[in-house]
C-alpha cells in the first residue's frame, strides 16, 4: 500500500483509500484527489514485477479474476488465507534452508541491534524491510506530527 502512490504516479497526499476491514484484514480502494476510481489500475500492477509487496510477504499472486470482480484490493497478508498451500509450501521450503522465519527475524534484529548501537547512524537501516513492519515507524510519526500539529490529515 505504501508504493501504491508511485505505481500510478501520485504523491500520498494525491490519493483517497477507503477501507474494509482491519489491520492485517483488511481490503482497500483507491481514488485520486479529482474523485476517479484507480482500483482496477492497481490491480493490473499487482502483477507486475514490482508489486510492491513487503520483502516478508513471500510474492504469491492473488487470483486476478477475484480482485477484478470485486475491484478491491487485499492486504498482502491475504496470500496465507486464499493461497494457503502455496504459502506453506514456500515456508516448509524456507524452514529446510534459512531456517523459520522467527528464526530469520531474530537474525535480523540481532544485525539492527548492533546497527543501534553507532551513534553516528543517520539512516534507517535496510534491514527494517526485511523484518516486516517496514512502514509502522513512518505511520507513526506522520499520526504523531498530524496530531500535535492538528493538520486534519484524513
């Protein structure tokens, strides 16, 4: 959802979502600022080979013609649910090679901890994409600086 706006040439504040569901439930559209529906558009690039998709979903597609029938689009957590088998497929795969992924996300905060510790780090680590959760930080200064500046961001 948060590369949506480049997938069609828009900044964030361009775009209207509105929601069904929620957190990790949810499904979504999406309308630019004069009104007109870019569901179907963002459909198609679900497709394409950057989707967009977090670097810890593992990138099964969702079966197009239900996306298109219903001109919504599903959180990328959907896959575990309409494409269970793929989904444990993959993860049976993962867990005889790189282990599970508990195992790689400990890997990985263990690198972000050392990363931590520098104080001269000025950048958000690369690492946070793999660990899932890549934008909560982001969501969460925006709400914060909405709040307390009282912007009325919707």
């Amino acid at each position: 959802m948060m590369t949506e706006p480049a997938m069609l040439g828009k900044k964030k504040e361009e775009l209207i979502y509105k929601f069904a569901g929620l957190n990790h439930f949810h499904w979504h559209k999406v309308a630019d600022n004069k009104g007109n529906d870019r569901t179907a558009e963002l459909i198609d690039r679900l497709y394409d080979e950057e989707n967009g998709l977090p670097k810890n979903i593992f990138d099964i597609p969702f079966f197009k013609e239900q996306l298109k029938q219903m001109n919504m689009i599903p959180c990328g957590y959907h896959r575990y649910y309409y494409r269970e088998e793929e989904m444990l497929e993959h993860a049976l795969e993962e867990y005889q090679t790189i282990g599970t992924r508990a195992q790689q996300v400990k890997e990985t905060e263990a690198e972000l901890f050392e990363l931590y510790k520098d104080p001269e780090l000025d950048h958000k680590p690369e690492q946070l994409q793999k660990r899932g959760g890549a934008y909560y930080s982001d969501a969460a200064c925006e709400t914060i600086a909405s709040i307390y500046g009282n912007k009325e961001t919707q």
